[in-house]
C-alpha cells in the first residue's frame, strides 16, 4: 500500500514537472542551462518548446522522445516547459503550443520545423539540417530544411520524401523540380542559374530541388539514372508522370521553357461585360493591364456584328494569355464615367483602352478597332514600346477607378426601337345630328 502511494505521488510530481524525465533522450532545458548548452554548442538542437496542458504537446512527447533516440549522439533534441520558463518561450517568439526550433549553424537565429509531427519526419528533417550544416562547412550545395536549404536560392524550395506529395503533387501549381547529388560538378554548374529562374518564375512556376543521394524512394519514384535530372509537373497535375525537361541550362533557356509550358497549362481568359464595380476591380484593380473595349449600341450594331466583335477580343486574350491581362467590354453610353475618365467620347464607337489601374493611367488605341488595328496595339502594349503616352485618368484620385452604374447584362438578343404608340380615334365619330348642328352654325353666322 505504502509503495503504491510513492508511485502516484512520483507520477503527480512527473506530471507537474513536465512530459520528460531524466531517463528519457529528450534534454530539459531552462534558462538556467540553455545557453550553455544550446547556443554556445556547435551542435545542431532541435527544441520543442511546449506547455503541460496542451493536448497536441501530449500526442508530440511519445514521438519526440522516439525521435531523441534515433537521433542521440547526431542531432541534440530538447524540450523547454515554457509555460513554466516563460522568458524562454518569450525570447523566441513563441505564442503557441507546441513550437519547434532549429538550432542550427547560426544559433542567435533559430528556425521554425515546419515538418511532419512523427518521429521518422522529425529525424528526416533533422538530418537534412545536419546535412545542410556540414555542406556550409565544405562551401558545397546540398539537403536540408526550409525554403533555400540546399537549392542555391532564397526562391528555390528544398524537396524531400516527406513533403513531396504535399507541396508538389497536392498543390495547384505547376513545378520544374531537379533532382541533383551534391558531387555532380554539372548540377553545381546549375546552382546560380536555377536561383536566377526561380526568382523570375517566382508567381507563375516553382522551382524546387531534391537532393536524390538522400531521398531515394523520390529518384527511384521517377526514374533518375542521371544528375541533373529535371522533371516538370503541370499546374494541379496529382497522378501520373511528369514531362522531362529538354530545354538549355542557363536562367533564361529555363525561364523560357518554363513560362510556354505555363501559358499552355492557363486556361485563356474570359471577356467580361462590365456590368458593376467589382467586374470592373477584379479584372482591372488586379492585373497589370485590362483592356477595356467600348461597342456600338446595341441598335447601331446587333446581335451577329457584337458576337463578332466579342469573339475577336476573346482570340486575342487567347493570344497573350501569358500576360495575365484583364478583358473587359461595356457598351456606348452605358458607363459615363468610366469614358469620361478615359476621354473616349471624342473617338467614336467601338473604341478601345488599356487601363494600368495601379499606375492609374491609360492609353487609347489610335488606330482602326479591326483585327490589324488591335494586334499592332497589343503588341505595342506586350512590348512596352508604345507609340502613344500613358495619360492619367481623368476625375479619379488615390489610384481608384471610376465608378461603375450597376446595370443589366446585354440578353444576346438583337436591339429593338421602342414602338410608338398609335392613337386610337375609334371613339371619334361624327354622327347626323352632329352634321347638323355644324350646318345650323354656318347659316346662324
């Protein structure tokens, strides 16, 4: 009875003191020792920073400490009760439960694990860190966590085993991933150019990297005999295997490849009828250029001579689809102040502008609204070489655009006039007795 009683008061004190205990391979850490342990340690740490009460720092301490093992004497792991150390979790800018820190090569700035919460992701990060640690030690490329890691690049993202199905395969964006071995003297070659590439691919096509000597079940997945081996992976692409690249090795042969693949995987854009302010804002306010055409009334052009009109502006967003460009349309008269910003009054119908929204100028095609006329004017517009200048918009401050009337949409039908109503003079009859009436006043007078 007595020994039992020692056992539950040692498991309530374990339990106030925290989810580690001094058998375990997870290290307590607190102010006391943390800089002499961990920031003056030419180790690599990875610290969980976590709380009693937490529920999710209770499923982690299993795994943590499995994690601890596999890792004694490579990595160093250890954990900062910091709802009882506060100052610790303070000083490191932790506000939720748990946290992980990387301690790496630069201790004074630690990084945040982003990885999985199992002990194989854990150590899998962890020896990516060591990796990357030693390969700055040597001033060669190779693996390791967060988004520049090995890559060569702050706009290159580092790919593993682990978060391959997630950030590639799961994601909506198309991909060019190499996958490399730190002794290859092509793929060193590569470094810069891949770095420049993702930098000016950056919002259109991502570049990663896969250090294929570490994480073989990816190499093996896809087929690599050879280094560099680049595969791309089309925008919300989940199964099936990717394209091989065949293009050249310098930033711009990739930036070039890249974009027509790109342009080939964007649906073209649509040709909307300005109808209220948020067509006009989202196809305007948030692209680089909109084109904004302004057709004849419905009566001056019906049915067949719009769809013709619509249809040709449509070829053309298919055209320069690459430039992410807004297509809009509003019928004569209907928006006056969206015409009076852009002055297009004076030029008759149909007419067309290109509205920079964030520049909160425009310029007026000049030339014939016709399929030659408009292609000589984007192409000005693609180019940056335009013949006209840019106005600013008239009446329109703080780089807003004008207002927009809510209106209904054109029904696709032809134009009608308004009937004129006929006058009925079936109720004026003039009977006998009125006749004479009228002739007993022409004798009176």
């Amino acid at each position: 009875m007595f020994f039992s009683i020692v056992l539950f008061a040692f498991g309530i004190i374990a339990s106030v003191n925290g989810f580690y205990s001094s058998s375990d391979d997870v290290i307590q850490l607190d102010p006391t020792n943390f800089d002499r342990l961990v920031l003056q340690s030419s180790d690599v740490w990875f610290v969980e920073f976590y709380a009693s009460w937490c529920g999710h720092c209770q499923q982690l301490t299993p795994e943590w400490k499995r994690a601890a093992t596999a890792l004694k004497g490579i990595v160093k792991v250890g954990a900062v009760d910091a709802d009882t150390h506060k100052s610790l979790g303070q000083q490191y800018g932790v506000s939720g439960f748990p946290t992980i820190k990387i301690f790496g090569t630069n201790k004074r700035s630690p990084t945040d694990y982003q990885g999985g919460r199992t002990a194989d992701a854990i150590v899998e990060q962890a020896l990516n860190q060591l990796r990357t640690v030693v390969n700055e030690r040597l001033g060669k490329r190779g693996g390791g966590g967060g988004s520049s890691g090995g890559s060569g690049g702050k706009d290159t993202i580092e790919l593993t085993d682990s978060n391959f199905q997630s950030t590639v395969l799961d994601s909506e964006d198309a991909w060019l991933v190499e996958f490399m071995a730190p002794w290859c003297g092509h793929c060193k070659n590569l470094v810069p150019e891949w770095a420049r590439a993702a930098t000016e691919l950056k919002g259109k096509v991502k570049l990663g990297v896969v250090d294929a000597t570490v994480h073989t079940q990816l190499a093996q997945r896809y087929g690599i005999q050879g280094f560099p081996t680049i595969k791309f992976f089309p925008a919300g692409r989940k199964y099936g295997q990717p394209e091989d690249y065949n293009g050249g090795r310098s930033s711009s042969d990739i930036v070039a490849w890249a974009l027509d693949k790109h342009q080939a995987n964007i649906p073209p854009p649509d040709v909307f009828e300005i109808t209220n302010q948020a067509v006009l804002d989202s196809n305007c306010a948030e692209k680089q250029l909109c084109i904004i055409s302004f057709l004849p009334n419905i009566l001056d052009c019906q049915s067949a001579c719009r769809n013709e009109h619509i249809r040709m502006l449509k070829k053309f967003g298919e055209t320069y689809t690459r430039n992410g460009w807004g297509w809009l349309w509003v019928e004569a008269f209907r928006q006056p102040k969206l015409e009076e910003s852009v002055g297009i009054g004076g030029f008759g119908y149909p007419a067309q502008v290109a509205v920079n929204a964030r520049k909160g100028k425009y310029v007026v095609l000049k030339g014939a609204f016709s399929e030659t006329g408009i292609s000589a004017f984007l192409k000005e517009l693609s180019t940056g070489r335009l013949t006209s200048p840019l106005v600013p918009l008239s009446g329109v401050a703080d780089g807003k655009l004008p207002t927009i009337l809510d209106s209904e949409p054109w029904d696709g039908k032809d134009g009608k006039l308004d009937e004129v109503e006929d006058i009925d003079l079936s109720d004026v009859n003039l009977d006998d007795d009125d006749d004479v009436d009228m002739k007993k006043k022409k004798v009176d007078l």
